[in-house]
C-alpha cells in the first residue's frame, strides 16, 4: 500500500495489458477479493463486490484495504479451528450461490491475493516505480526475526 501511496496519478491509471487494465483496477481487485472474503466468512448481508460499485479515489481505496487487512487480522486471530469445517455460502461475481469449507477458502483467499500483489509489482516496475523491496515472504519471515540479518 505505501508503494500505491508513493506513485503518481499517472502510473495509477496507466493503460497495462495484465489481468487488470492499470494498477488502479488491480489493486481495487486485490481490496474487492478481501472484502467479500471477510462478507462470506462473516455472513455479511447484502455482500457486494466492491471493484463492480467503487468510483472513488486512490486514497479512499487504501484506507478500505487498510481497514479490511486489520479486520481480517482480527477475524483469523479469532476464528475457532473447529470451524474450519463450517460451510460458507459464497456468492459468486455471476450470481451463483455455492457453499465450500472455510478450510478451503481461507488457502484460496492468500493465493488469489499473493498472486495479484505479484502483478502489482510487475506494473509498478512497467510504470517506472522502482522503489520497490524484496516481497518474497522467506524475505519477510527473516526480516522480522533476524532484522540485521
């Protein structure tokens, strides 16, 4: 997110040939997937997938995603293991309702978000941005126990 913070309106909106047409629409994808994912789990009602209603600006959607990255933290921090069996109604883009184990949809959650953040960088390096750190998760792990390492 402080890297999305750091670039320009420019690069934000520049046309890319990716998933998404611009770092913009990937990273309203990234924060819409989380959403809904924490809307399932929560049985939310009335959940809706933010990248089909958001119009806002760059700073507005950083805060959402800054704001569903705590409530998820929050959420796994307290989530009974013996719930990983619980059925989840997930309500898909199309409309289909499908129910699926938590167990397998927190995994997919993780991969769908590791996956997208990897095309972030690539954009950010394609739109000039080249502030950008080591994202590899050993890389963090090692960070954070060993931080002269």
């Amino acid at each position: 997110m402080k890297w999305l913070d750091e670039i320009t309106d420019e690069q934000w909106n520049q046309l890319a040939i990716s998933s998404f047409r611009s770092i913009r629409d990937t990273a309203v994808h990234i924060v819409s997937a989380k959403k809904i994912w924490l809307d399932f789990w929560t049985n939310a009602p009335d959940p809706v997938y933010l990248s089909a209603i958001f119009t806002g600006t760059r700073e507005q959607l950083l805060d959402i995603w800054d704001k569903a990255s705590t409530e998820l933290t929050s959420f796994i921090a307290n989530y009974p293991e013996e719930s990983y069996g619980k059925e989840i109604n997930v309500l898909k883009p199309n409309g289909e309702l499908i129910t699926m184990e938590f167990r397998r949809t927190f995994p997919h959650m993780v991969n769908h978000s590791t996956y997208h953040r990897g095309q972030l960088v690539t954009l950010l390096r394609q739109a000039g941005f080249s502030d950008l750190s080591n994202t590899d998760l050993f890389s963090y792990y090692v960070n954070q126990s060993y931080p002269n390492w």
